[in-house]
C-alpha cells in the first residue's frame, strides 16, 4: 500500500516526506482550501523537490490553469476532485497520471459513478460525501461498501483516517486498494502537518507492506 500526505503547504513538511519514504505529496490548487498551496509554497520549490511523487488537487478549475500549474510545479500527477467529464481526464491525461476523486456516502452505484472513467483515468480516489463541499470532512466513510467495488482499477482511499484507524487499515483484503490518502488527521494545524504523527503512520504502513 503506498502512502500520499495531502495538503502540504510547506518545504520542511515536503522534505521530511521525503525522508520518510512517503510515495506521494498532495498539493491543494483550489482557492476556498485553507490548504491552499500557492500562496505558501513557492513553485520552484516543489518543482525542484526530488524522492517524491507531487500531486495537484484541483476543483473544476480550467484546463488551462491545470495545464499551467503542472508545468510551473512540476507535478507528476493531478487529482481532480470536482465534476471534471471523462473528456477533461482524457486531455489531461496526455500530459500526467490522471487521478479522479469519488465522494461516497451511504450507498453507491459503482457502476453509474465510474465506468465512464476506467478509460480515462489511471487510479480512483474514494473520499467521503460532504454534501455540496468539495474538501475532504475529516470523516470515514463505511469501508465495507469497498468490498462491493467491482473493477481492478486501482484505488486511493481517502476520508477521516488518522492512526487509530491503522490497525483496521491494515486488515483490509481488496485488491485494487493502491494507496491511503491521509490529511487532516495529521495536521497541527490546516496545512501545518504535524510530523512525528506522520512518522509513527508510515512506519506503521511500511512495516507491513514491506515484509
């Protein structure tokens, strides 16, 4: 299972993931995030940064502006976590890896929600349901709905996970499941992360995962 920290607003943050070995670092691009990164966090910076996979979110932003922001932060990959169509994905999927964010609530249709991106994407993300907000609650949704997910295209698994939730984590058999995005949970602050937590996470993750 890999791991991505989202949310990164600062370089000692960014350089302490890549010390410990974390996969990805997620970079907010939408404006009403108190996470917002480009305010905070200088381009070059990020864009110079290597032992790491940088991550964009964006939320129905243009094609353009992606475009753009991809190229200024050298990111590897954008998650788009708005109502971005399967054609938008498949543009921006010429330039990086393409990941498409899902809100789940209390039921899903896996197949109404996602077939239409299997092609156009290369990884799903599940988030929880927050109604008309497009930011993460902080919350988990029923994990056991997972189980029902019929498609080997892989997925992050995002939504309320701090370390009390890592034993459970850790037990889960589904296939596709590729990476856990944690956020908030590890935060001090909204964009400050709080660091030795992060560390006790990924050990705990790559202690398993790298047996």
């Amino acid at each position: 299972m890999k791991i991505k920290v989202c949310g990164i607003t600062r370089k000692e943050d960014l350089q302490r993931l890549v010390e410990y070995q974390v996969n990805y670092a997620g970079f907010i691009f939408y404006e009403k995030s108190p996470r917002f990164a480009a305010p905070k966090i200088d381009a070059r910076t990020v864009r110079e940064i290597d032992g790491i996979k940088k991550v964009g979110v964006f939320v129905n932003a243009s094609l353009e502006q992606v475009q753009r922001t991809i190229l200024d932060y050298g990111l590897d990959m954008v998650q788009l976590h708005g109502d971005e169509t399967p054609d938008f994905c498949a543009a921006l999927r010429e330039q990086v890896e393409v990941i498409k964010a899902f809100r789940v609530g209390e039921h899903v249709n896996w197949e109404a929600l996602l077939a239409a991106y299997i092609p156009v994407t290369d990884y799903f993300l599940f988030d929880t349901e927050a109604g008309k907000a497009y930011g993460g609650t902080g919350k988990r949704f029923n994990w056991e709905l997972l189980q029902t997910y019929p498609y080997t295209h892989p997925f992050y698994l995002s939504g309320g996970i701090g370390l009390d939730e890592t034993p459970e984590l850790l037990q889960l058999q589904l296939p596709a499941l590729f990476a856990v995005d944690v956020n908030s949970r590890f935060e001090d602050q909204p964009g400050v992360k709080n660091m030795e937590k992060v560390r006790l996470f990924t050990d705990q993750i790559q202690s398993t995962y790298l047996k």
